[in-house]
C-alpha cells in the first residue's frame, strides 16, 4: 500500500510522516542541483520526472519490503507545475511538457496513483505561524506556496472525483488499515486522462 500526505509548506507533512510513520517513510527530497525550468522547461520536465520516478520506486521498495510505504509528499507531484500555471507563474507549454513525461512515466509504470491520498487543508494565517515557529528549516517559497493553495486543493478534489474513497481531507490520528492488495488503477492511463480532462482549463480560472 502506498499512501500520499500531501498539503502546503508548513501545513504539518513532514511532522505527521515522522510521529506516525518514520519506519515506513519516502521523505521529501529534491536533486542537489534543481533543474532550471526558466533557462529550459523542456529539458527541467524530463529531469522532474526522472528523479518523481527515482521517488516511487522507492515506494515500491518500502512497500514490498514491509507492506507500506508514506511518501511525504506525492511522488507524481505533476500537481506543481499545474497549480503553477493556473496562477500564471508558469507558461502553459511548461505544463504540457511535464504533463507528457508524466504521462509516459505511467505508461511504463515508472509513476502512478497511491492507493490513499491525506491531504491537509490549512488557514493561510495558521500556515504562517506554523512557518514561524519552525525555525530548524528555511522556506524560500513559503510565499508562492500560500498562493498554491488554492490549485493544489482543486488537484486534489478531482483526484477525490476519480478515486472515490481515496482521500482523507485530514492527517489522521494513526496510520489508515493497510490495504494488503494495490488498487487496480496504479498505472491506470484512461484514468489518468479522465482526471487531467476534469481538471479546470486556461479560460476557467479565476
């Protein structure tokens, strides 16, 4: 079984994965030197996705080695460069771009859907005192983060449309029953493709 916590910085991910899952966890990790999607979102889409696919495959390690894995934060993580362009700080060919890797990456069965989904709504304001009362970690984009918000719930809603069931709208007080079957629709590519289809386009944001 592999569960996705998912939420803004400082939403509380990171500290629910450590008290209630730290044996099971796929921490949030980045490459040492992060691909530039300014100077070329082509080539920054592909890298993104290379190192998403490196993420889930160790899910699947962990899951295969002790029966669930906790991935802070969702390996597909295709939500970001989308919740990017519905606020106009990413152009739409950077999307598509990411979309299209992403898309093949499941197709070979280098990405896919979790099998649950916590997701942890917040205040922006109790964002931002939870921000500052950690102080161990910097967050350079807590700001573009609050103003995601908004796009990474709607991501998350349809993924809810789609998957019913799959979703909890909280971080819950223990681990959800581990489900000792994966869900069928993993790799599911018509899935897939009614969910970005549900998803609000260009003309539709506010």
């Amino acid at each position: 079984m592999i569960i996705v916590v998912e939420g803004i910085s400082a939403a509380g991910k990171t500290t629910w994965c450590r008290q209630h899952a730290s044996q099971n966890l796929i921490k949030e990790s980045y490459p040492e030197k992060r691909p530039d999607r300014h100077a070329d979102p082509i080539e920054a889409a592909r890298l993104w996705t290379e190192w998403n696919s490196k993420r889930w495959s160790d899910a699947l390690a962990m899951e295969q080695a002790t029966g669930v894995a906790v991935c802070d934060t969702d390996p597909l993580k295709l939500h970001f460069s989308w919740a990017l362009w519905q606020i106009s700080e990413a152009p739409e060919a950077e999307w598509l771009a990411n979309l299209e890797f992403a898309r093949e990456a499941i197709q070979n069965r280098r990405l896919g859907f979790a099998d649950r989904y916590l997701f942890k709504r917040i205040d922006s304001q109790v964002a931002q005192q939870q921000r500052d009362r950690d102080t161990a970690r910097p967050r350079p984009n807590f700001d573009l983060h609050l103003q995601l918000h908004s796009s990474l719930t709607r991501w998350y809603v349809t993924i809810a449309e789609v998957m019913p069931g799959k979703l909890v709208w909280d971080l819950p007080q223990t681990l959800p029953p581990i489900e000792m079957t994966a869900s069928p629709h993993r790799y599911d590519l018509t899935l897939f493709d009614r969910f970005i289809g549900l998803l609000p386009r260009a003309e539709q944001r506010p």
